[in-house]
C-alpha cells in the first residue's frame, strides 16, 4: 500500500505550493475547488463556497504580484497520492489528444467530457509512475538519451535536428523528454507487475491444443474491433455494479440510435484505447477473452455486442472487418504442416512527433529507394527502423503463423519471395516487409504447445492489465481541485 493519511497528502499539497513560493514575497498559494476521491461519472452539481470545516472553496489560481499585475503560475487540477496534476499539464495534454483525434478524422468529444478521460488517464499514469518509483524502477538520464538517440536515427536527423522537429510541433525538447521517461517506466513497471508473473498450466495448453486439432481444416477468424470499457472499481458493491452497467448501457444506446463509435469511445471510454477512438486492430478470435469470442459469434461487420460484463467491468465490442487468418487460402497446409517464411522489415513508429501519414510517406520513400538501387534494404533497415531488429538488417528469421500480429501476418503472407510490400499497419506503427525465403515444414507438437501457450499467454496478459490497472486506481487517494468538478 503506497498512500497515507489522506490529512497529510492535502498537507503535502499545500506543502508543494508553498515550497514552489518559497523566497518570492507575497505569493499566497490558494487551493482550487476540492473533491475528495470522487472520479466523475457524469453531470456533477457545483460545490458550495467553503467554511472552516474543510468544505470546499472557490478555485483561484496561484499569483506572483509584481508592480503593475499579478502573473498567474499555475493551479492544481488533481492531487495523487503525494503527487500533483496541474491545470497546465491537462491543458497540455488536451491539445496533444485533440491533435491526434484530428489527425484520425476523429469527431472531437464535447471539452469538458475529454478533460474528464485524459485528467482519468492522467491520475492512472500518475499512480503507476509513483508505484515504479517506490519499487526502484527508473529510467536513468543515459537511458534515456540512448533511446531519444535511437528515435532520432530513426527519422534519419542528427539529435539537434531531432530536438528541434519537436519544437516545431509545438512542444518543448525538456518535456518530451520527461513524456517519454514516463512512458518507458510504465513500460517496465507492467512488464514487472503483470507479464512477468502470469502463469499457464498445462491443462490449460492441452484444450487450446485440442480446440485447434478440432478446428482444422476449419480457418479460425480474425476481427478488427472497436473497443469501448466502463470500468468498475475493486470489490464493488451492488450500487456501485447497478450505476456502471447503467452507464455502459447509455452509451450503448447512443451507438445503437446512430452515434460515432469513436467520438463515443473517446468520451467515455475508461480502456487505454479509448483516447484514439478505441480501434484495438485485428485479433483472432482464439487470442480474445473467452467472454469476448462468445458475443462476437454472430455480429456482423459494423455490427454490435451488447454490454459484456467481465471483472474489470463492462465492455461494448463493435465488429470493424472480419477476415480469414493469414494462409488459409494456401492449400499446402494441412493439420500437421506449416508454412513457414524468411522476412525482414523495417518499422516506423507513430507517437506524438510521427503522425501516420508522416510514417507512411516516409516508407513509401524507402521501399522507393530500394527499387531506384539507392539503398539496400539492409541499410536502411539500419538507419531508419525503430525495431530491435535494425542492427541486424531488419532480419526477424523464419517466422511461424502466429508469431506476428494479425495484419503483419496477413501481408507477410500474401508476398511473393523477394517482394517488398507497401506499409502496413500494425498497433506497433508502420512497415515495409520483405520475405525472402518460405518452406513448408512439419508441425512437431512442441511448435503447437509453444503457439497455444502464446496464444494463451496474450489473452491473460490483456485481461490481467486491466485488473492490474483498476486494483492500481482503487488503492490512491485523489483529491480533484478543479473549478465546478470540471474534470
């Protein structure tokens, strides 16, 4: 357990403001409107003026008088655990989403029901940046130039032409930095905290193995879906259950009357996705919760679940595309061979500096390249690709049928020996794919119970996240400080 007395973190809050004016005379540090521990759900009514009981007081910035004005410095949105969200954080952060909404041709949500999911959003980061730190886990300055190094080579520049790309895209080089510790900190946080401790019997293998025996020559579909989650909070009480399932099914009638899915899922959306209008991309179905391959059995494309209930809370699916897996089409497999291929790639990330169109165009010119004899692939797979396998020419060895995600996959597979696709989308960003060498190759039975114990690994995976993150949420203390419980 990592918060305390819920007096001494408004202490602490107050003790914040106070060293930060410290030697500046008088700054008087004045605490926005307060709500004790109550994330949003909706419409809330104002608060009343405060009194010397510890209610609530009108919000008012923190001011630097000088001779002719006051400068405002800054106010507090939230207090987490023992640490701060300011008011020009959120602010920051709204215009980053809303960027990348509109770079998606994602309808923007109504302001004050964005703030609400990206201040939640905040608040999660926020609790797991703190958990890390108290764990010892940390991103040192020399790490963190090495992968700024890495990214910079990526985008082909030198690090001040890379610092000052960031610049130009309106932010700070200092706090691009500062994004990307934090981001590379939940990296490892998780990977310690979830992957590393999921576990898998084998009876678990054996059904999955058996399932699939069961299921050939039978294809086994993939799904593009769309993602909506109204969490719910640990250990809830039948209150708590009533009020969300009535919250998912509100949305889910917004959709059903007509409503954008993405606009939708960018409101209200509790899931890691939801900011980027909850596309999760394309999943086999054997890979999915079982809850989940269940509803979807008979939705059509463009088609709707109801609300799914799972421990983590309650979810609506909306089937995108459908598909059938990567080499179906291929006659030569049958249930005890597969086909297996040689290929290299070559990757480029989209992130708050990359847009997809800019990762696009940017692997349009290489593959452009190769075809001209500019550059062999090898090279710049070297110089450009933010994959580990860059120093190795971009070569990711023979790759068996569910090694890769979905869409890698399916384009991987659909190319001739030697042939260079054109980019394809993945959750990881873009790439070109090249395969140079493909054989078909006797399935032994430990390949089968190594792909079913992946298959199954990335299911729990999923699910356990999501449990992770809301026990995470549940255990910190969270004051809001924003005026009118505007968040």
């Amino acid at each position: 357990m990592f918060f305390t007395d819920r007096f001494d973190l408004r202490q602490h809050a107050l003790k914040w403001l106070l060293v930060f004016s410290a030697g500046i005379t008088g700054i008087s540090p004045c605490l926005a409107q307060t709500q004790t521990d109550a994330p949003p759900d909706g419409d809330v009514a104002a608060q009343q003026p405060a009194t010397q009981t510890g209610k609530t007081e009108q919000s008012q910035p923190v001011v630097m008088p000088t001779k002719s004005k006051s400068v405002v410095i800054d106010s507090i949105a939230a207090v987490v655990n023992k640490d701060v969200i300011t008011v020009s954080e959120l602010n920051d952060r709204t215009r980053v989403v809303i960027n990348q909404l509109k770079s998606q041709n994602i309808e923007i949500p109504p302001e004050d029901l964005l703030r609400k999911q990206i201040l939640e959003r905040m608040i999660i980061e926020s609790a797991q940046v703190q958990l890390a730190r108290d764990m010892g886990i940390n991103v040192t300055d020399v790490q963190l130039d090495k992968s700024i190094a890495m990214m910079a080579q990526g985008e082909g520049k030198t690090m001040s032409q890379f610092q000052e790309m960031i610049e130009k895209k309106g932010r700070s080089f200092e706090a691009f930095r500062e994004d990307l510790r934090k981001e590379i900190t939940m990296q490892r946080l998780r990977y310690h905290e979830v992957d590393s401790k999921i576990q898998i019997n084998d009876a678990e293998i054996d059904n999955l193995v058996g399932a699939a025996d069961a299921a050939q020559p039978q294809a086994i579909a993939e799904v593009r879906l769309g993602h909506i989650l109204i969490r719910v909070p640990e250990n809830p009480t039948p209150e708590q259950l009533a009020e969300k399932r009535e919250r998912a099914e509100k949305v889910l009638k917004l959709l059903q009357s007509g409503g954008d899915f993405q606009k939708n899922a960018a409101s209200f959306s509790d899931a890691d996705e939801g900011l980027s209008g909850g596309d999760i991309g394309w999943r086999s179905i054997d890979r999915l919760p079982q809850a989940f391959a269940e509803a979807l059995a008979q939705v059509p494309v463009g088609g709707l679940t109801g609300v799914i209930q799972s421990p983590n809370g309650f979810h609506i699916l909306k089937v995108l595309e459908r598909r059938a897996p990567a080499g179906s089409e291929t006659p030569a497999a049958s249930a005890n061979t597969v086909q297996q291929i040689h290929a290299r790639h070559i990757l480029i990330k989209v992130n708050q500096l990359v847009s997809a169109d800019e990762a696009k165009h940017k692997l349009v010119d290489l593959k452009q390249r190769i075809i001209n004899n500019a550059a062999t692939f090898e090279e710049l797979a070297k110089t450009y690709s933010n994959d580990t396998s860059a120093s190795r020419g971009g070569d990711l060895g023979w790759i068996y049928p569910g090694d890769t995600v979905p869409e890698f996959e399916k384009a991987m597979m659909a190319l001739n020996i030697g042939e260079i696709s054109d980019p394809v989308e993945t959750q990881f960003g873009y790439h070109l794919i090249q395969v140079l060498e493909k054989k078909t190759d006797d399935v032994s039975q430990e390949r089968k119970r190594a792909a079913a114990k992946q298959k199954i690994r990335e299911r729990k995976v999923v699910e356990e996240t999501g449990e992770w993150l809301r026990q995470l949420r549940d255990q910190v203390y969270v004051e809001y400080h924003l005026e009118n419980n505007e968040q």
